[in-house]
C-alpha cells in the first residue's frame, strides 16, 4: 500500500489508522483497558507489520461506550455485552429500516 492509498483510507471507519497510544489518549482510557476489552473479545485490533495493534474510528467509538460504562461502576465483561448487544440492535434497526423502505419503494402487495 502506498502513501496515497493509505491518505484514501482515512475517510474509512473500519481502516486501522490509530496506534494503541494515540487510541488510549483519544478515548481517555488507558492502554490496559484496550488490552483488557481485547481480551474480552469486544474488539480485535489489527496487527502492523511489526505487530503492533491498530484500531480504527469503528473500533475507538465501541471502545469509548465501554469505557463510559466502566467508568458508571459495570464490570468489564458486562460492559462489553452490554456494547455487543447494543451494536447488534443497531445494525438490526437498520437492516429493518432498509427493508421499509424497499417496500415502501415497491408498493402495497398484491390482492
């Protein structure tokens, strides 16, 4: 991947563009508590070359509900349920959304 291409990609949420510091500092966490939620499978960093862990925007946004979590007293391994079961009705509710809509588009069944 070239320069360029990686420059494309930051527009991308799932593209790794942060390093487990920066990650840590721009969610206010510590880089333990990104080990620690990795750990519990709540998000898996890609790795560098070097084999280091990237975590992108998608990732950091799911990390920082965790954290607020936490912080509000929920253990850690309910916190990422909790956070699991919120994406998963998320992407429920939009799924449901795009299926009105494409009936809608379609009209009324036929009698």
């Amino acid at each position: 991947m070239t320069a360029d291409d990686s420059f494309g990609r930051l527009d991308d949420d799932d593209y790794p563009a942060y390093t487990m510091g920066r990650a840590a500092e721009m969610i206010g966490a510590t880089q333990g508590f990104l080990r620690a939620i990795g750990e519990a499978r709540l998000i898996t960093p890609l790795r560098s070359e070097g084999g280091h862990r990237r975590y992108s925007r998608y990732q950091l946004r799911i990390a920082a509900r965790a954290r607020e979590l936490v912080d509000q007293g929920t253990p850690i391994e309910a916190a990422c349920r909790i956070v699991i079961l919120e994406d998963q009705l998320e992407e429920a509710q939009r799924i449901n959304a795009e299926y009105r809509r494409a009936a809608e588009k379609s009209g009324p069944p036929a009698a």
